[in-house]
C-alpha cells in the first residue's frame, strides 16, 4: 500500500514526532509495508479460530511474571529528565 507524504506527515504529527524530507521518504516506505502486510493477514480465514485474550493463556499462570519486589520508584526530576518540554513537575 502506498502511503502519501502528506499521509506521513499527519500521522507523524499525530505522534508529535518532527520528521525530515528524507525521514518521511522512509517512513512512507515502511508503513506502507506493513499495511501490505497487514492487508495478507486479513486474507486468512479465521473461521472457528477462537480469539487469544494472552498468547501463553495455556501457560502456567505465572510463566511471564517477574517476581513482584518492592522497588525504589523514580524520581520526578529523573523522570522528567528526557522530557522535550516540562513544566510544573509534568510533561
């Protein structure tokens, strides 16, 4: 599928990223492959296939769990660190 550079754009703003002429070129041609990709996916049938609430449902039930430990939580000053804009202890 063949996203238009103004396409990108939007979705770009959407996600307030800041894309370049040659970044956008890029981005058109990666999601439009994955929209192809996603366009073959939608061709399978899928008829009696029961829907999947976790992909290890039949696992044991704490296969994908890390053992809860109380942890020191980040600081608001750590976690505002990378913040592109900030203000009154938020982003």
């Amino acid at each position: 599928m063949k996203l238009t550079d103004q396409e990108v754009r939007n979705i770009a703003e959407l996600a307030n990223l800041r894309l370049g002429d040659q970044e956008v070129e890029a981005m058109a041609h990666d999601l439009g492959d994955i929209l192809t990709h996603i366009e073959k996916l939608n061709e399978l049938d899928t008829t009696g296939v029961e829907p999947m609430a976790q992909v290890l449902f039949a696992a044991d039930p704490t296969a994908t769990l890390r053992e809860d430990i109380e942890r020191p939580s980040l600081s608001n000053a750590d976690a505002l660190a990378n913040a592109a804009v900030s203000g009154g202890g938020y982003y």
